[in-house]
C-alpha cells in the first residue's frame, strides 16, 4: 500500500511535529501562550518561517472567532499546509516523439545514483524502455555503481573512463537512445558540491550537445535533495534554482529524517513539482508525490490524539 509505505517513512518527522502538537493540546485553550508554543513546535519540524506565517494566520483566525478551540487546529493546519502546496504535483514528462531525456542533478551524497535506479525501475515496471547515461564521470564509484544498478535491471548504459568528458557521453547516450528507439533516457551528471560555479558550465555544456540532436530536450531536469539535510537541501535547492533549469524534485532519503518539514522551505526557493520521494532502501521504494498523502502523514496524529 502507497500511503502505508508514505506513512512509515514519514514517521520521524510525524513523531516531532505531532509529539508537540498532542501535549499542546492536553487541558489547553486556543490563547496566545498556545501560540506561541505552536511556532515553536512548527519551527522544530523544520518548517522554518513557513511555521510562522500559519501561526500568524491562526492568529487572524482566532481574533475574528473562525477558530475557537485547539481541537479545531490540527484542520487548519492541514488546509494551510496543503494551499502551501498548491500546484507541486506532477508527472513525469513524455516527449511527443521518443526518446524523452531526463537529466538529472544534485550534489555527490544526495542519493542521486540510486534515485536514478530506482526511477528507471518505476519507468520499466510502467512497460518503457529505459537507457542510462552514466555523465558523473569525475567519480568512478558513481559510474561503476550506475553500471551494477543497470546489470541488476536488466537496462542498457552508455559509459565512458572515469574523467571522460560529461558532455561526450552525453553525445554518445542520445545517439544510442536514438538509435535504439527507448522511451526514455536517464542522464546522471557530476555531483560537484553546488558551491563551485563550474558546475552551470558544465549543466550548459552538457544541455548543448543533447539538444544539438534533440532541440526539444532535455525534457526534464530533475534535482535531487537529501531529506535528511533539512535547511541545508533549502540552500541547495536555492543554488541550483539559479544553476541550472530544474523542471522537478526528488525529495530521497525521507525514510531516515525527522526534517520531512523541509519540503516546503524547498518549495519557497525552487517552486517546481516535486514528482518523487524516495521512501525507503529498496529498489521499489520510490513513490509519485501526492500532496494530500504527503501533509496526511506528517500531521497524523497516534495514539488517539486531537487529530
């Protein structure tokens, strides 16, 4: 079941927002000690300023009585939550004509080799054919593991030596996805740190020479942050917001981090859909991102909770 694996991975960040949110509401009236300590737990979850602007709104809700009592709070929070995340959702692109090419971008430590395996999982389990372009050519472990990655699923590759051009296999991985007729090329590119200003040269280079074959393409640019790093994958994001044309968002890691609050403070600096998260180690552990399951399994409340 999508939620129930959703519901798991969430849970630490569900535990901190919830935990506060549950002994707020032991005996407490709706006042403006309450609110305070509400920002407080908000700020906590990782929810950073965003927590401060749905207090604020509760406040204005509460001075004109549209909200009376706590009970009716965790509801306004979830209504706050998902207007937050108006227009996040979204699929992945299909080209008119085949191959669609999806470049995908993110530091080294992100979870980016193993986003690309599992999203090339979800892609052939859907009935595509799939190729890989191993373009992180700086890092021989990330070549050689996207390699194991397109042995154990059966999928072609296209690698060059470890410090190849990035943008020569690039070249190569269309003109072999074109030849061979796949649904969809994945491309992984260096995972310099987002601090070095090469990195846009290199994402520029790279889009040229796939777009000198295909001028529609790259048909996606998809980041991938690591969910556990909280404010740190808000930096990045704003980094590469200003780097490169990210078209969408791959939120991993959300299984082992309690700052799934995060996402939205993603959402303010690079507001693009999110299309996955990865929820787990498995090869199957990457879901579509639906914004109602999303805000349902943070603010679940356990044990009986207001909720």
């Amino acid at each position: 079941m999508v939620f129930g694996k959703l519901l798991s991975a969430l849970k630490k960040t569900r535990e901190v927002l919830t935990a506060g949110l549950s002994r707020l509401f032991h005996g407490r009236k709706l006042d403006e000690a309450f609110l305070e300590e509400l920002e407080e737990v908000l700020y906590n979850s990782d929810l950073g300023p965003l927590g401060t602007a749905i207090v604020d709104d509760l406040k204005e809700a509460w001075k004109k009585k549209l909200v009376k009592e706590t009970e009716q709070v965790p509801a306004f929070l979830r209504e706050r939550l998902l207007e937050r995340l108006a227009g996040c959702e979204g699929q992945i692109a299909r080209a008119p004509t085949a191959p669609t090419v999806i470049l995908v971008v993110g530091v080294n430590g992100a979870g980016k080799t193993t986003s690309i395996a599992k999203l090339a999982n979800h892609l052939k389990k859907q009935g595509h054919s799939v190729l890989l372009g191993a373009g992180d050519t700086f890092r021989a472990a990330a070549v050689e593991q996207l390699s194991l990655w397109a042995e154990r699923l059966g999928l072609g590759i296209v690698r060059q030596a470890t410090g190849a051009d990035p943008a020569a296999v690039a070249f190569d991985a269309v003109s072999a996805a074109v030849a061979r007729k796949v649904d969809y090329l994945i491309l992984d590119t260096a995972g310099r740190l987002h601090t070095q200003k090469n990195l846009m040269t290199e994402l520029e280079k790279i889009v040229r020479v796939v777009k000198k074959q295909l001028p529609d393409a790259p048909h996606e640019t998809l980041l991938v942050l690591d969910g556990t790093t909280g404010q740190n994958a808000i930096r990045q994001a704003s980094e590469f917001a200003r780097t490169a044309p990210v078209s969408g968002l791959i939120l991993a890691k959300m299984d082992g981090t309690a700052k799934g609050g995060a996402l939205f403070g993603i959402r303010s600096v690079l507001p693009v859909p999110v299309k996955f998260l990865g929820v787990g180690e498995g090869i199957d552990d990457l879901e579509p991102f639906v914004a109602t399951d999303y805000v349902d399994a943070i603010l679940r409340f356990e044990d009986g909770a207001k909720g």
